[in-house]
C-alpha cells in the first residue's frame, strides 16, 4: 500500500512540476511599446525625421538592434541602462539625452521598478526599415 501511494504521490509531483513549468515558459517578457508620433521628409536628400515614444516596462529590453538612422533620444520618464557597441553601458535616468550612431548595435534595458519613457528622433534614410534585430 505504501509503494502504490508513493508511487501516485510522486506521479502527481511530477505533473505539477511539468504544469508549473510549462507556465513558467510560457509566461511572457514584458512588452516595449514604440509609438511613432510624427515622420517628415527633411530637407536633407534621401532623408526623413521621425519622432517615437518609446516605453520601456520594468524587466523589459528592446533586444539588440540596429538602425538605419541617427537617433537622438530624450529620458522623460524612469531609468534605464544603454548597451552601445564600443562604449561601457551606462544608466541613464529622466532628464538625461543621449545619440546612437547609425548602425551601432544597442539596446535599452529597464532594471528598475517603474516603466521607463524616452522621446527618440531618428535622421532616418526614407522608405529604409526604422529598426534592423541583430541575432
């Protein structure tokens, strides 16, 4: 009788670990939210503007990437730390600015415990996808 019951108790042992950790793969990463508020031709030939608010919830990364751009961005809410091919990561917090040369692999990082908000302006090549994913 004890072998039968060990035997069930460590069958339901196994499902709820396998249950738990089927949940725990598929629960989701926090989400970045780009919102694309403004795009203008420049009078830069082969060049447009664009402007993005960019929210970072607390745990979130963009993921490394790439940019056919110059972006120019604005800390306006939280922090963040920012990975720059060739430069140390720094931490950057509201108030702060910062650029990112074209094609320069980065990723911003929320470690902190509220969402985090940028303002970023791309000089960006027309009709050219605004973000690349690096792999």
């Amino acid at each position: 009788m004890n072998t039968r019951i060990s035997k069930l108790g460590i069958s339901a042992l196994v499902a709820a670990m396998a249950l738990a950790g089927g949940l725990a793969l598929n629960a989701q990463q926090p989400t970045v939210k780009r919102n694309v508020v403004m795009k203008e031709d420049l009078s830069i030939p082969g060049r447009e503007g664009v402007m993005a608010i960019v929210e970072l919830p607390p745990g979130s990364a963009e993921g490394k990437h790439t940019h056919l751009a110059e972006v120019f961005a604005f800390v306006q809410e939280g922090t963040i730390s920012l990975e720059l091919e060739g430069k140390p990561t720094v931490t950057l917090k509201a108030g702060d600015v910062f650029h990112i040369p074209q094609g320069k692999v980065h990723q911003a990082i929320n470690n902190g415990p509220a969402t985090a908000k940028l303002v970023a302006f791309f000089v960006a090549e027309k009709g050219k996808p605004l973000t690349t994913p690096v792999k």
